[in-house]
C-alpha cells in the first residue's frame, strides 16, 4: 500500500491471466476464494489481498499456489463488498479511500474466517501471507492473534508506532530494494525495532533491484531479469510457512 507518511501510487503490474483453481464461498457477512490441497491438511492459510481487491487473478494464482503446497488456502474480501480501487482512479484519493478500508480494523472479518477454517475446513493450525495492504494487515494481525502460528508480511509496512513490534508468532518481511512505495529507511527502522522489542523470531528481507509488487504482480515470462528474486520471493514464503506450520 502506499507510503502512509509520503502517500504515492501502487502499480498494478502485470495481471495475470488466470481463471483459478478454487471456489468461492460466503463466510458469514463476506465472500471469499478457497482453495483446498489434494490430500487432507488441518493446516490453512489466510491470504490478504491487496488494494487492488480479493478478486485480482494474481493473488487467486497465489493463493491456489499455497493449496499446491498442502495448506487450505483462503483469500476473503477483507474490504466487505466495497470497490477495490482501480488503476483509473485518481491517486490523489488513495488516502481519503483508505479511510473506509484500514487495514487495522479487520477484526470482525478476520474471527470469521478463523471460524470457518476450524468448523468447516478442520483446521488446527493457521497463518496468514498478505501483499501490500494485506502486509500491514498481516503485520497487524500478528500483534492481535495469538492464535495465527506464523505470518508473512510482503510489501506492507506500519510507521513507526509504539506497541508494533512484539509479534505474537515468527513473521517474514519481504520489501524490494527499489520499491519507491516503501523506502529502504523504513524497512531499515522496522528492523531496528523488531530486534529491540520483538521476541519470536522474524526476518526482514529486501531483495536486490526489485519494485513495489514483484512477488505477485510481475510475471516471470515478461520479466525475466526478475524472475531469480519473484521465485525467491514465493520460495521463502513458502519455506517460512513450512517451517512454523
């Protein structure tokens, strides 16, 4: 999302061509995109759009990916019906249109979508990935829910606010060293922080050359002098999940 202290545009990248291999559901008062494994998992995974919306094919591509890598994998519409914003829009508006979307007050969402994975998906153990927005959202929900297992927080940054950084379980940021939405020296404070006060185990990651969305919005064929670091960066969302799921 953008630089809450010096707001500028996301770019969309490129949007995938993909129909998607899972279902969507209604989950209480919202909808959402699930996507089960072949082989039965009482491990899930919430996956936290961006403000591009729940039903942008790139991160429905993710999504299923995780199903691919054994989780019950679930992308609601944490933004609850209302218009994601589109690359049409006025820039200038992004933050009057946050607004009514923070990513900080998804609570009621976020306990009906546990609810569901546990009674309709048994699920025993659960995390979270989010993209842009969702990385805040993810950032956020790892200091709320006890109950999330492990987090990774791609592309989503909270400014410095006291009471942000004792995480509840391992989280993973990833940031891209030539993201003009995020500069290096707010990634460079979240560290510091997260070294002082957090006490589980995290990781910030900064991938070298890489922009604003390159691990869900570029495609590997179009951009093949990312490609090493968007496989990368899917490779440690990956492996970070396996290990602490």
């Amino acid at each position: 999302m953008a630089n809450e202290a010096r707001p500028c545009p996301c770019d969309i990248g490129d949007k995938f061509d993909y129909g998607g291999l899972g279902e969507e559901v209604q989950v209480e008062h919202i909808k959402a995109y699930l996507t089960k494994p072949s082989a039965e998992t009482d491990k899930a995974v919430i996956v936290v759009q961006d403000i591009f919306g729940w039903e942008l094919p790139n991160t429905r591509y993710i999504t299923d990916m995780l199903a691919n890598n054994g989780y019950t994998a679930i992308c609601p519409d944490f933004f609850v019906g209302k218009e994601p914003w589109s690359p049409a829009n006025d820039w200038a508006m992004l933050q009057e249109w946050l607004k009514t979307r923070s990513p900080r007050e998804v609570s009621r969402e976020v306990d009906a979508v546990l609810k569901y994975l546990k009674e309709r998906c048994n699920a025993k153990r659960t995390a979270v990935v989010g993209f842009c927005w969702g990385g805040v959202a993810t950032h956020h929900m790892m200091l709320q829910y006890p109950e999330l297992k492990a987090g990774v927080s791609v592309y989503g940054i909270i400014r410095d606010d006291d009471g942000r950084y004792d995480l509840n379980h391992p989280t993973l940021f990833i940031f891209g060293e030539k993201d003009t939405v995020i500069p290096l020296d707010q990634v460079s404070l979240l560290q510091e922080n997260l070294t002082k006060h957090c006490k589980v185990d995290f990781k910030v990651k900064i991938y070298p050359g890489q922009t604003h969305g390159f691990v869900h919005r570029k495609k590997e064929d179009i951009n093949p002098e990312d490609k090493l670091y968007i496989e990368e960066g899917r490779r440690d969302m990956i492996n970070w999940l396996n290990k602490y799921m």
